[in-house]
C-alpha cells in the first residue's frame, strides 16, 4: 500500500469527464498551441489526446472510451493529473500555479477526499473502506484494482481465484491502468505459483472468462513473455500452452508473420520435450559404439547433453559435467553427449584432451532423420534429464547446484 500512496502523491490529480474538457490556463506562454492529455505507461507517459489552446483557453471533446486518472501535460514542467469519467470536466489555473488549479466535474470531491485521507497516514482498512464507498465509476474503477480481494482466511489458493475481482477486465479503461500493469507482475510472479498444470489451469479460466478484446490480448501477451523467459523448469509447459492456443490459432493479429512464424517454431520444438513426456528416440554415431539409439542407452539415469566443441559456454559447461559424471557414474547416471558439429576435427581433439570417457555421439548424414529433427536446440549446451524408460524428468539444471540436487534426491526416491 505505500508504493500506491506515493503513486498518488506522485499525481496532481484532476478529473475529466467522458464527453467534454473545457477551461483557462492564465499566464501561459505563447508558444504553447496544445496541452496533452496522457497517461502513465511503464516509467514514462503516453498521449491520448492533444487538444488545441487558444489564448490559454480550450474545448473540446473527449474522443476516447477510457476513464480514470491521466495527466495534463503542458510541458516538462508543468503538468497535473485529471481522472476521466461520465460528465463535462472544467479548468481553471494560473501556469505558474499549477499546483492550486481549480476542477469542477464527476468524482472531483471524493479523489479530492482521498487525497487528504492519504495525508493522514491511513491503514490499510481505511484505505480499503474508502475505496469501496467511492460512487463515480471512473474513479472507482481506476483506483480499486490497488486494493487486493479479501476474506477472513485470504490464501494464495483462494487468491488465484480471485485476484481480479476489483479489476474491471471488460472496460477498456483497464488497459492504460497502472495499476493493472504492477498487478499483472504480481499475478504471474507472486499468485499462480510454479506448477505449469496449475498455472495453465487458472490462465484458461481466466482468459476465457467476459473481457475486452485488447485487455485478453495484453494479458495473453504479458503471460506469453513471462513464461517464454521463465527460469523456473517446467514452466514452458505454459508457453506451449499459450503459444497452441491464441498464437497458433490467428488470435494474436497484433503480430507479424515472422514473428508469429517463430513463435510456432519453438512452441512446436518444445512441445515434445515436455516434463514428464518421453524423450523421443534417434539413432546416432558413436566415437567408439558405432550406430546405435537412444532407448538403446540402458542406465536408470540419462543426461542427455548437446553441446559443440567450440562454444564458449560449452567449454565452461562441459568440464563441470564431466567432474559431475565421474561422481555418479557409479550410482546409475549415463551421459549421452551429441554434438551439432558436422566436422570432427575439435571434437575429436577435445574428447581425447580432455578423456570424456561418457557416450560421444555425432551425426556422420544430416540428409536422414536425426536427433534435430525432434528436439529443439536454439543454442548449446543443453540438458534432459531421462529416467530408465527415457521419459523427461528435468532439464537445463545447473550441474554445481540444481542437478546435484536433484539427481541426489531423485536416487533417493524424493522425486517422483
């Protein structure tokens, strides 16, 4: 709550109205022909609307559906803040007095009364109490989204429910919210937590619950990126999930075709590597075993690692792996490593310099199916983690910390 009090503080604030914006700015300099009408976006403003001066005096309509707090903006510094709602705003200011302006409009009174309870250093409770009791439906559904649903054993559980509960979704209003924007980061980072299937679960209620169109479009596109780039594992079983759903199917027209191509690639690529599916199966060379397949590997533990003998981080990586395989070799764990070269010179002088005494593999044809042809690789190293039936148990873990981890408590019997 006192990240939005200072929000608010940050914030002159002044009321318009949905239909007409109309006043006088005395002492204002000549060479300003317009004042801005915008909104806060990230760290910066966006305009909405600029509307003609004339002798520091103005009329004009306002074009646009969206209600609740923007920011008149005069120049860089000389600004103040006004809520849009249903009803005729009037402005009446000095330019070198901003700070004493006169509004007259719907919800001017009660924003003018929350400001002074903010001055008084309210707790939570009267913040809530008041924000509930507000009645002008701009400025009610601009400020309430600050406020988080509330019962007498509030959980994480029950919050992912209900989180957007003071959220008007079907109001285009919501889109240039700022408060929507800090809530969306909550909800993705702090309220589903990290069980994809949990996650997918809620995103599908909600994504298909009553919205506007392009308040489901920011949402679908803020989870996409979010999962997209997540460092938890597992989680790009969302990505798949929102990438098959609205990107695949033509619902994300705000992108071009490339990007969308690209976008099909790697959901398509992940889409079978997949916890909890089974590693897909190829045949490849190796350095001493000839031709031989993955499900022909016969180890209660696999790693399944693709790397390059010339890649920087596999050289950083590569090592660390090795130390790690000489420790578990002997309690079930087997390295497969491919790599995507198709010359063997480094390769070859890299596996004797440094005795990796794992399964080499390579692929001597890249004309016949090969291990690119099912499993995404877009750099290297890259790790699967696969129990004894080759089914994909974890991946991408650091060797140093998560894999020892994991694979300590996965021989014993903690994972399941």
């Amino acid at each position: 709550m006192k990240k939005i009090t200072l929000f608010l503080f940050a914030l002159l604030s002044v009321q318009i109205s949905a239909q007409n914006i109309s006043g006088c700015i005395t002492s204002m300099p000549d060479s300003i022909s317009n004042i801005k009408v915008a909104y806060v976006r990230g760290k910066g403003l966006a305009v909405k609307q600029e509307i003609p001066v004339n002798n520091g005096c103005f009329n004009a309509a306002w074009e646009h559906p969206e209600q609740g707090i923007f920011i008149v903006y005069i120049d860089g510094g000389h600004t103040f803040d006004m809520v849009v709602s249903n009803g005729n705003l009037k402005i009446q200011g000095d330019y070198n007095a901003l700070e004493k302006v006169q509004l007259s409009g719907p919800g001017i009174e009660e924003f003018n009364g929350f400001k002074g309870l903010l001055k008084s250093d309210p707790n939570e409770e009267q913040i809530r109490n008041y924000l509930l009791a507000i009645k002008d439906n701009g400025l009610r559904e601009f400020l309430l989204p600050q406020i988080l649903p509330l019962n007498p054993d509030t959980n994480v559980y029950w919050l992912r429910s209900h989180f957007w509960d003071y959220t008007n979704l079907r109001s285009k209003s919501t889109i240039i919210n700022p408060f929507f924007e800090k809530n969306r980061k909550i909800y993705f980072e702090q309220v589903l937590g990290h069980d994809p299937d949990t996650v997918i679960k809620h995103l599908n209620t909600l994504l298909n619950s009553p919205m506007d169109d392009q308040v489901r479009k920011v949402l679908v596109s803020t989870a996409t990126y979010h999962y997209e780039t997540s460092n938890y594992m597992g989680e790009d079983k969302v990505f798949v999930w929102l990438a098959q759903t609205f990107y695949n199917s033509g619902f994300a027209d705000w992108m071009d075709k490339d990007d969308l191509a690209k976008i099909k690639e790697k959901s398509d690529g992940l889409s079978t590597e997949l916890i909890g599916n089974p590693a897909r199966d190829f045949a490849f060379d190796t350095k001493d075993r000839g031709r031989i397949k993955l499900t022909d590997v016969q180890s209660p533990i696999t790693i399944l690692y693709f790397w390059d003998s010339t890649c920087g981080h596999c050289k950083k990586e590569t090592p660390r792996l090795k130390k790690f395989y000489e420790e578990y070799k002997d309690k079930g764990v087997e390295v497969v490593a491919i790599t995507l070269e198709n010359e063997f010179t480094s390769w070859n002088k890299y596996i004797d310099e440094n005795e990796l005494t794992w399964i080499n593999g390579y692929e001597s044809d890249f004309e016949r199916p090969n291990f690119l042809w099912y499993y995404y690789i877009p750099t290297t190293p890259k790790k699967l983690v696969l129990d004894k039936d080759k089914k994909i148990i974890a991946k991408n873990l650091d060797v140093e910390t998560t894999l020892r981890t994991f694979i300590d408590d996965y021989l014993a019997g903690k994972v399941k």
